[in-house]
C-alpha cells in the first residue's frame, strides 16, 4: 500500500478549518429548582414544562443548557440545605425558584418560607448568578388567614430583594378543572406549555439582558 504525503498547504488548510469552540460558543447553564410541579409529577419528564423549555431554548438557539434541580415533596428547608451543593455543581448563571407550595400546603410558618427563600436568594446573588422567583397560591380552604399572606410573600420578597418574580407559575391553570390532575394540586401534561408561557413571559427579558 502507498501512502500519499498530502503537501503542506494542505494541511495547513484542513487544520484551521477545523471548527474551534471559542468563548463565544461557550454554553451557560439555566438551574430550575423546584418541587413537583417542576418536577414532572404524575408525568414522564419529557411531557413536563421544564423539559419543554429546553427544546424552546435549542430551537431559538440561546448558549444554555437547562438543568432541572427540582424534586417533588420539596420544602423551602429541604431546599435551602441541597442549593449550595447545586450551585458549586451546576455554576448557574440564572435561577428559577420555584419552592413554597409544600411548606404551604403543610401550613409551615409563613416566616419560615419567607426567610428560606431569602437566603437562598442571597447564596444564588453571592455566586452572581440572577434569580427569577416563582409565585405559588395555595388553595382557599386553607384560609384567607393563611392563603393571603402566603401568596403575598413572594411579592415582598421579590420587591426587598430586587429580583423578577413570575406573580402565579400556573396562572390559568387551576380555573380549569380539566387541566388538573385528580389530586387538584399537579396540573396535567396538557397544560405544561401554560406553564412555560407563565415562565418565559418573565424569562425571555432576562435572557436578552444577561
């Protein structure tokens, strides 16, 4: 067998032509943390909002990757204990918060949930990565005792901290009966894309200022 000796200009060539990831290639990441409604419960992961914000973030080509920290029967505690874990391993540059509505469906001090979400708003802004809050209402048998101040914190937060907050993540969901799951609580695989248009609604600007 011969070998052909490829003359230099040619090598020369197919070396710089080989494509090179440069800074501008680089690819960030965007963390979901969350409970079960981010968690695709009662639901294959592919079907639920989280998932379907990845395919929206590839098709329109923005540099991130979507990691879904979320686990469902999480608590604001719970959350707080996993997140620095979560940052050092992910090096978010973006955070959707989605935690509260375990603490209020099992009537957890509303103080408690507010100062939670706080520090890990804190430890989020300390790595300098931004953060988008998600709001959580509880259903109204709890109480407007209750009920009220707990939807109302996530407003507090978002004005003391100066962060973006998505005012209800499944705004239009729980007025039809049909999108939920039995248990009243999950919203069903059909109303997921409600979901990400809640989310990106608030995400999209944050996404072209970052």
């Amino acid at each position: 067998m011969k070998f052909r000796v490829l003359p230099l200009v040619t090598i020369i060539f197919f070396y710089f032509s080989l494509p090179v990831q440069g800074a501008d290639d680089a690819i960030g990441s965007i963390l979901i943390y969350g409970d079960s409604l981010s968690a695709s419960y009662g639901m294959t992961e592919e079907e639920g909002w989280v998932a379907l914000l990845e395919k929206k973030i590839q098709q329109e080509n923005w540099p991130y990757q979507v990691i879904n920290g979320s686990v469902s029967g999480e608590t604001s505690t719970g959350g707080l204990e996993r997140l620095p874990a979560m940052l050092d391993s992910y090096k978010p540059e973006l955070v959707v918060l989605e935690l509260g509505g375990n603490d209020g469906l099992r009537g957890l001090p509303i103080d408690l949930l507010k100062n939670n979400l706080r520090k890990m708003i804190e430890l989020i802004n300390e790595r300098g990565a931004k953060v988008l809050l998600a709001g959580i209402q509880i259903p109204p048998n709890y109480g407007p005792r209750y009920a009220g101040p707990f939807s109302e914190l996530f407003y507090q937060i978002a004005d003391e901290d100066k962060v973006e907050l998505i005012p209800f993540l499944i705004d239009g969901i729980p007025q039809n009966p049909e999108l939920m799951q039995d248990d009243g609580i999950h919203p069903k695989p059909e109303a997921q894309s409600i979901i990400l248009e809640n989310v990106w609604y608030h995400l999209l600007p944050m996404l072209e200022n970052s």
